[in-house]
C-alpha cells in the first residue's frame, strides 16, 4: 500500500498545476476507487455507471462521462445519492483523469489485505501533513487496535436464542466514526464469528438496521459511507457536531469510539441538559455522551489522552460514570500507538457497561518497558494485544473470572474506595518504566514535543472551564 500510495501521490504535483488542489485530489480518488471496488466485488451501481465504460475512453468523451457518472450516483437515492452527495468532477485536463484511471485499474483492490480506500485516504493525507497541511490523524484508528477492541467487545447483533424477531434491534454505534474503521471492522468480525452463516431475513436486518455513526467532517463520512457500502452494510451515519448538537434520543447496545484528540473546535461547555458536568474538554463530553447513548446494559470501549483520565474535571466525570456503569477494564496503550497521526500522545481504552455501579476497576499496562512503537521498526502489530485480550477473558462486559498479577505483572485490580481515594482520577501506574531511562529507547523529539503540545492544550482547557466559571459567578453577583 505505501508503495501505491507514493504512485498516487507522485502524480499529485502534475494535478496542482491543472488547479486540483490535495483534498480535491483525494476526494476523487476515493469516487473513482469506489467504481472500481465496485466493479471487482460486483456491487449494484446504476446503468452506465459502470468502471468498464469509464476506462473504455479518453478526450472530452472521458471527462464528459465521468461528470455524467457523479451525477447519476448523485441522483440514485438511497445509500448512493448519500455517498455522492455534491460531488462534482475537478480534473480539468482529460489526459489527467485518463491516466489516474490507469493507474488504479492496474491494482487488485479488494484482493489486498487493508482498508483500501481508508488507508489510501490515510497514506495521502499523511503526505499532506508533510506538505504542512494539518489534521491527518483525525481520522484513524490503527486497525490493530481496532481489531483487538473488538475481539473483545463481540458486537454480535445475532438474534438471541429464544428471542422472538419482531421489532428487535441490536444497534453499534461510532459517534466519532472518521472514515468507519470501528464499524468496518465490527461487520467483519460478525462475518468471522457466524462463518457467513446468516440467515436470509436475520442478515437483512443486520445489513441495513445494525451499524449508525457520525462524523462533523463531510470527507470522512463520505469514505465511511462507501466502505460499509462495499461490505453489502447499508449504514446510518449522521453528519453533524456529536457533542455540541442536541441528543437526538438514540440508544445503542454497543459503542465503539476514539473521539478526536486535542482542543481544536468551539473551547466552551456543550449546552447539553444531559450532561451533568460542565467542562470544555471535547473527550470527556464524549464520555459523557456514550455513557447516555447506551441502551441499559449496553457496553462501551473508548479510546482516551493520558491527560483525559486526571486532569481538569476528569475526576468528576469519571465519578458519575462510575455510579451508573460498570468501569471494569482499562487498557494503557503502547507509547507511538497513533504514530506518525498524533505524535507523541499517550492514550488508553476505557471499557465500561450502562446499568450496574462500577466496583473494580482492572488496569491492564501494556506500555512499560515496551519499546515505543514507530512506523518502520516496530509497527503496531496483533502481539502487543495478545496478553490483554487472554486475561480480558470471553465475556465482553467483563466478566470473566481474572487474576491480580501483582505489583511485578501488568495486569491489576482497583477497588472503587481505591479510586475514590484519588478523587476518581484513573492515571494508576504501579511498574517501573526502565525503557524511559535507556537512552537508547527515549522517545523520539517530536514525540517529546507532541505530548508537551498535548499538556498545554489540557491546561489551557481548564483554564478556559476556570474562566468560564468565575464569569458565571460575576455574573450572578452582578
């Protein structure tokens, strides 16, 4: 893929000069990717919208045709006029768009092993970064991790052993769902676990009534769309701002997330009524969103910053989750894990479910004196995930009998009264990190600065909640 990825991008710099800028260039290539996955995996797509006739010309007729093609996609209903919602052609120059077809024509898409037009997405938006525009790495979630969070959370919208099919629903949810990896990969490990076995009117309800998200940003939606929409899942993913718009009612029974890091956005409390915290900090409003977006007994993973589970109101929102879901499991991940997309961030995943008071909390460390990850010598990979999900046990809610490992091992218990001791925060550390004082195994200097950078946007997150405060005051007094 990173091979392919340098292929696409090389011909980027000819584009600039035909007035196509980065993100319009990718945005194309993820329609006329689409029309070739759906080409290979013989996807339903509307009479003369086909891959065949789009790379059977050239001339104007090419750019002509392809126009044509947006259009009707535009105009299909359903889930295509979704997908294809205001896309209109960009490529000025036909021998451009001739020759972005031939190079995508010369790849087996669906026979690779990826996420094809997400890592396509991802490899080019990378470069983008490194061109100096910002904000690759809103949109991923390593597939790793994402497997690995999976496994473990089971999201099977299957029909329950004496369940009576009339009117039940099984919902998973991405609140934050980038271009739908979390969702992608529930569908997949669905297909795994049943062996495709699925009955015909048990699939259709599961194809078109299981998998819903959300994402504030038009292009990643769009690819999420697409996805889900070559996997035969007919998806329902809202466009709009998931913290600061009003709670639409929606109750899920699973909840998979990784809510975007950092502070970029409105910097003021959500005027949300279902939010018992005021605080500006976009993960722990999301926190406070999930937990009121599960049906009860519903479960939840999500990803959290370092800084999300200590500083600021972290405490106080980690309390009333506490008091109305189980908090059982929290997994430290690997240093690097978003490397090269967030530079530096520490970050973990939170597992809890709606209904019952949180009595212990497990914490699984798998970052001590483990070598930080990076892209070329020591990718993320399944091994990293192995002892976590072993000792997470079968039952997704976490349930599972488990042992305390003990001050040496990684894996330990919490009681609540222990937590409450520390006012709820969750930034438990028990081994000593040797790696961080091997010289040879420091992170490196744009870790150190990314991590700062994270800090600082934390502190100046609370000192945005303090401001806010004592104008509220003054303002009362006044």
């Amino acid at each position: 893929m990173s091979d392919i990825v340098q292929k696409l991008w090389g011909f980027c710099h000819t584009l600039r000069h035909d007035g196509v800028d980065y993100g319009d260039y990718i945005e194309q290539l993820t329609y006329l990717l689409f029309l070739k996955m759906a080409d290979e995996r013989a996807a339903a797509v509307p009479a003369g919208c086909d891959w065949a006739s789009l790379k059977a010309l050239s001339g104007t007729a090419l750019t002509d045709h392809y126009a044509g093609i947006l259009r009707n996609l535009r105009d299909a209903g359903g889930l295509l006029a979704d997908i294809f919602a205001q896309a209109t052609p960009r490529f000025n120059n036909p021998v451009n768009l001739k020759r972005v077809i031939a190079m995508i024509d010369e790849e087996d898409w669906s026979a690779m092993d990826v996420d094809v037009k997400g890592a396509a997405f991802e490899g080019l938006l990378e470069k983008a970064a490194s061109e100096g525009k910002k904000g690759a790495g809103q949109y991923f979630t390593p597939r790793v991790l994402i497997q690995s969070i999976v496994r473990v959370m089971k999201p099977d919208p299957r029909l329950p052993h004496g369940r009576q099919a009339a009117g039940y629903e099984f919902t998973v949810c991405d609140p934050a769902c980038g271009t739908g990896g979390f969702l992608v990969c529930a569908w997949e490990w669905l297909l795994a676990a049943s062996g495709g076995a699925l009955g015909r009117d048990e699939a259709r309800r599961i194809r078109t009534a299981t998998y819903h998200g959300q994402d504030l940003v038009a292009r990643p939606r769009r690819l999420a769309l697409m996805n889900l929409f070559l996997h035969g899942v007919e998806p329902h993913i809202a466009l709009g701002d998931t913290i600061y718009e009003p709670d639409r009612g929606e109750r899920f029974d699973v909840v998979l997330t990784n809510p975007p890091f950092g502070t970029k956005g409105a910097n003021q409390a959500p005027d949300r009524d279902d939010f018992t915290i005021e605080t500006s900090n976009k993960q722990l409003n999301f926190v406070q969103h999930v937990a009121n977006s599960l049906k009860p007994g519903g479960r939840a993973a999500m990803v959290l910053p370092d800084n999300c589970l200590f500083e600021g109101k972290a405490g106080e929102v980690f309390q009333i989750l506490m008091q109305d879901c189980d908090l059982h499991t929290v997994l430290r991940l690997p240093r690097g894990t978003f490397t090269p997309y967030s530079q530096g961030v520490k970050a973990n995943v939170i597992f809890f479910r709606k209904g019952l008071p949180t009595e212990h909390v497990w914490i699984f460390d798998a970052r001590s004196n483990v070598p930080g990850i990076t892209k070329k010598d020591r990718p993320l990979a399944a091994p990293h995930f192995a002892e976590f999900e072993a000792v997470y046990g079968n039952d997704p809610n976490g349930r599972s009998p488990r042992t305390d490992t003990g001050d040496n091992g990684r894996f330990r218990r919490f009681t609540v009264a222990d937590i409450a001791a520390r006012d709820y925060k969750l930034d438990i550390t028990w081994l000593k990190d040797d790696s961080l004082e091997d010289s040879d195994d420091l992170p490196e200097p744009q870790d150190l600065a990314g991590a700062a950078i994270t800090e600082l946007e934390a502190v100046i997150a609370d000192l945005r909640d303090i401001v806010a405060l004592v104008e509220k005051e003054e303002g009362v007094e006044s």
